[in-house]
C-alpha cells in the first residue's frame, strides 16, 4: 500500500491504557450511533414539513375552492374582486417557458456530451468541463438580469414586436442555464460505456460519428434520461429568470412570444405583496406549491421509469 | 472513384461535420457565460466604488448601496453553514459507516435522492408555513439561514457520502485490527482522509445557498432595509449577542432582484454592479473549491 501522506493525528488518544471499565467506551459508542441516526433522520423530518405544509394549507384552501374549479376554470385571478382560480394559466405559463428551455437544452447538452466524451481530448476535456459548470454556478437573479435586458433587447431586434416581457427570452436563458446538468450527467453516462463495444463498432467500419449515434448513445440512455429528466425539473422549477423576464401576468396562452406567469412567479408575487396570513390569498400560493411539486414528482418518477427500461448490463 | 470510395468519403466528411458542430455548440455555450459576465461588467463596473459597498438602499439610485445586503448574506451563510454542515456531515457519516441494511435506511436514501430535486421555492413554503408561523421565528436572519440549511442539506449529504465511500476499506480494517472502536476509526481516519473532498462538497453547496433567491422571497426578505443587524457582541458579560438572530433581514441577491424589477434605468445600473459581486462571491468560491480539490487529490495516493 502506498502510505498515505496525510499526517496521522499526533497525540495518540490514550484509550486503550487507561479504560475506566469495559462499560463506558461501549455506552459512548451507542450515544454517538444514535445522534449520528438522528441527523439521518433530519431530512426525513424536512420531507415530512414539506408534505405536511403543503398539504395542510391545501386541505384548508380547497374547503373554500373546489377542486374541480381549480384544475379546470381557465381564468386565475385569485387577488382580484372577482375570483377565479384555475391553475391552467399558470400550468401554461410553466409548461411553455420549461419546453423553450429543453429545445436549447437537450440538443446543445446532448451534443456537447457526445463531443466531449468521444471527440475531444483529455485536455480539452478536463478544461472545458469546469468552465461549463460555472453556467451552473451563476446565481439564477443574474440570469434573469441577463434575460430581461440583454435576451430581450436582443430578440427584439429580429421581433420587433416582442414585447418586453416574454416566455420565449425567459426559456433560452434557463435552457443555457441548465445545458451543464444535462451534458455532464450524459457525458458521465457515455464514458461509462466499455471501450470495445466501441472497438467492435470501428473494426466494422464505423466512423466516429456512426459510433457514437448508433453505438453508444443508445448504450448509455439509461443515464442520459437521468440527465435530461434533472434538466426538466430544474427548468420546472426555475422561478427568478421567470419572475424577472417572463412577466406577472397569469395568460392561458401557448405562445411563447406573450408574456405570461408561470407558477413559481405567481408565488413570488404573492410573497412580494402584503396578503394577509391566514386568507384564501395566502393559500394559494401553498396550492400552486403542491401543483408544481406534484408535476416535478410526476416527471422524476416517469424519468425513474423510463431510467430502468433502458438499463444495460455489461 | 468507386461506389464504396464515394460512401467512405461522405461518411468520413459527415463525421468531420459533426465534430465541428459539437465543436461549435461547446463554444456557443461558453460564449454564453461571457456574453454575460460581459453586459455585467458593462452595465455595472463604473457604479462600483467604496459609496456603493458602505451606503444603505435609496430611493435615489446615485445614493444606494449595498451595505445591508452583504453583511446579511454573510450572516445568513453563518447561520446555513452552522445547521447544514454538522447535520449533514453526520447523516453520511451514518448512512456510510453504521446504517444497517434495512427498509429504514433505504427510506433515508430514496428521500434524500428525492429533495435534492425539490424545486427550491417549495423549502421557502414550508418554511413559511413552519418556521415563520408555526415555530414563531419571524422574518429574520435565523429563518432565512435555516431555510437556506435545509435546502443544501442534501447536497452536503450526497458530497460527504462521496468523499467518505472514497477511503478504502483496508484504512477501517487495519484501525479495527489495532482495536480501534468505530467512532474512533470514524473520527481519526475515515473523516481526516475524506476532509478535502468534504471540504470542497461544503464549499460549493455553500456558493449554491449564496446565490438562493426564490425561497428567501417566499419566506419574507425586505429589500429596504437601512440599518445593520445587532452587531454579534456585547459589552456585558457573556459579551456575544444572539439579537442579531431575530433582525429582519435582506441578502445580495434580493437587493439586485429588487432593483432589477424596477422600472428606471439608473436602479438596473446598481443591478449589474450588484450582480458582479454576487457574481464574485459565487465564482471565488468554487474557485477555492477547486483549489482545495486540486490540493488533496495531490497529497492522497491510495
């Protein structure tokens, strides 16, 4: 065994000498077992606040809002004299700027991956992998600034309609935003794929590009559906690019050129505002929490799914 | 030519093709992280000087600052770092070293599995539901940091798992043959050897917190806050001061988010600058990270 060069703590701890009883250092031990458990358990408990905060405020705003009302009036104007409250503007708002984002993502994180992992070499590599995950590292408030004032500005010279708030700058942003989860969880994936099914491929004749479409791109779809179901539930849940450049306004619309607010905007508008704890108001942003939980639970268990049909065993 | 020479030769130039796309999208996504560094440097670096970083929030843009918003960041990573890490460090330490084998265990790692896709607002929920109004602990510093603790805690978990996994099994084996109890093998090898991963794990969760805006919004941050917390210390006896705890409190990233959303030019100018700092804090940060990673990989050879 090469000796490992971290120094070995000086002061010898004097235990095995001077051991009052055989009983104590065993007590100390189950002690230290039990808090260490504990601590384990800790997020268990922070699941349970989730759920049952969500839940219970739910319970109680769906007493005064019926359930079918929610999932299917096509107005929410929950704050307004006149109160709607479907949630589908605001699913609308969440499924448009989350497709946006998958359209960059998917395709520049997939080809990435392909790129880094059968094209280039280890030095490229072990360069531009670092400098992709900061994409990931910049906080979301200085996307959102990047969005509204530089995206924006930009895309409206090709639309010069478009206006200032917008679905569609809001998605590009948050699809370069989440391209490094997606490229370096499928790179990972493609180079845990073994060398001779490679090998194999080019003794037959196969060029790079063959090989990695048709070789090993399908061999590691089990973990590239991880990557791009991580993506989807980054983008679902991505909230200041949305609430800074998408807009405020709840609109069922599917035009990615309009403004409109998805759910995690709504909350924070919400949370902006001075609604009074306690009221129809204040539910629901606790409502519209436990939708857009349930959706990314939704995608993580079909991406769970889809992650163990593609399962290959080497 | 022959037909086959023909095949060969467009195969072989589609696959150049394809090399030069993957090329091309690599460096369109790099361009994007510059593009935007960029317009932040544009638009901010002149309004940076010593006024912007000791002025209280204005309502006149030339006069603002950002002095309660940085000191609130580094008290509410106080507070994250001092709930997230023990809790964390500990939970792996658990689930590697002593979990046994059973339905309670993978109940712990299907759920820690799970909250790490959480989407981060929904933590500012429950802590608006529990922490502000079940627990009564106000819109201060010590639920913002709390939230913020609960949101990394899983990744603190899953990068200590991964640097503790990292010590070879012989390391606990030789510990155990001298008569080392499992504590002892834990607290003297296992944890020492991993520290540099640990450490690294620490700090990027940390840069994540830093840069959290969503959940400190739900639970109620101000964004005018024109005076500092209670300083930490006191003149009396036990001379530290936990006041400062139960202060309202605001943090870079919703002072910017703040003068983003308005309306006049002058306040998005302050946005930029405060987007470079934050911007700063976050790189520096997982630059250390990379340094600590860089330096322990060299002094570990297993």
């Amino acid at each position: 065994m090469e000796a490992n060069v971290v120094e070995m703590p000086v002061e010898q701890k004097a235990v095995c000498m001077s051991r009052p009883s055989r009983f104590a250092p065993r007590l100390q031990e189950r002690a230290i077992e039990r808090l260490l458990q504990l601590a384990a358990f800790a997020s268990v408990a922070i699941t349970f606040g989730i759920v049952g905060v969500l839940a219970y405020e739910s319970v109680l705003f769906f007493q005064e809002v019926s359930i079918a009302d929610f999932l299917t009036d096509r107005q929410w104007t929950p704050l307004f004299a006149d109160a709607h409250y479907g949630i589908l503007p605001l699913v609308s708002g969440t499924l448009v700027t989350t497709l946006v984002a998958l359209l960059v993502a998917i395709p520049m994180g997939s080809l990435i991956a392909i790129y880094l992992s059968e094209y280039a070499s280890r030095k490229v590599r072990e360069c531009v992998k670092p400098a992709l995950e900061l994409l990931s590292a910049v906080p979301t408030v200085v996307y959102g600034y990047f969005a509204l004032l530089f995206v924006t500005p930009a895309l409206q010279h090709i639309w010069p309609g478009l206006p200032g708030f917008n679905m569609l700058s809001a998605g590009l942003v948050i699809g370069f935003m989440i391209v490094p989860y997606v490229s370096s969880v499928s790179e990972d994936a493609m180079r845990a794929v073994p060398t001779y099914l490679r090998e194999g491929a080019f003794a037959l004749g196969a060029t790079r590009m063959q090989t990695a479409l048709r070789v090993v791109f399908p061999s590691a779809l089990s973990g590239i559906t991880a990557a791009y179901v991580l993506g989807v539930s980054r983008a679902i849940g991505e909230t200041m690019v949305v609430a800074i450049a998408a807009g405020m306004q709840p609109t069922l619309t599917l035009n990615p050129l309009e403004p409109a607010a998805t759910m995690t905007a709504y909350i924070v508008q919400v949370s902006l505002g001075d609604v009074p704890h306690g009221s129809v108001g204040y539910r629901t942003i606790f409502a519209t929490g436990l939708m857009l939980l349930s959706m990314t639970l939704l995608f993580n268990i079909a991406g769970h799914v889809l992650k163990k049909r593609y399962r290959q065993v080497y | 030519m022959t037909p086959i020479q023909r095949k060969i030769a467009r195969h072989k130039s589609l696959d150049r093709f394809f090399a030069f796309e993957g090329l091309t999208v690599m460096i369109v996504a790099l361009l994007v992280l510059l593009a935007l560094v960029g317009q932040l440097m544009f638009d901010g670096l002149t309004r940076l000087s010593w006024q912007f970083l000791t002025s209280f929030p204005s309502r006149f843009p030339a006069q603002a600052g950002i002095v309660s918003a940085w000191v609130g960041t580094i008290l509410v990573m106080l507070v994250t770092a001092l709930a997230a890490i023990p809790l964390g460090v500990g939970a792996a330490i658990y689930l590697e070293e002593y979990a046994p084998n059973n339905w309670a265990t993978e109940l712990i790692e299907i759920n820690i599995a799970n909250l790490a896709g959480v989407p981060s607002i929904v933590y500012g929920l429950m802590a608006l539901g529990l922490l502000v109004y079940q627990f009564h602990l106000g819109q201060s510093f010590l639920t913002a940091g709390l939230t913020l603790g609960m949101l990394i805690l899983p990744m603190v978990i899953i990068a200590t798992r991964e640097a503790i996994r990292s010590v070879p099994p012989y390391v606990r084996e030789a510990a155990y043959a001298l008569g080392a109890t499992k504590w002892q093998t834990v607290r003297d090898h296992v944890v020492p050897y991993s520290m540099g991963s640990i450490l690294t794990g620490m700090i990027l969760a940390l840069s994540r917190a830093v840069g959290e805006t969503a959940p400190l919004i739900t639970v109620g941050a101000l964004s005018f806050i024109a005076f500092l917390p209670h300083p930490p210390w006191q003149e009396a006896f036990p001379f530290v001061s936990f006041e400062w705890l139960f202060d309202p409190f605001t943090v870079m990233p919703i002072q910017m988010f703040n003068w983003v959303s308005r309306p006049q030019e002058e306040f998005h100018v302050n946005a930029a600058a405060a987007g470079l700092i934050l911007l700063a804090m976050t790189l520096a940060m997982n630059a250390v990270a990379i340094v600590i990673r860089a330096r322990f990989r060299k002094r570990i050879h297993w």
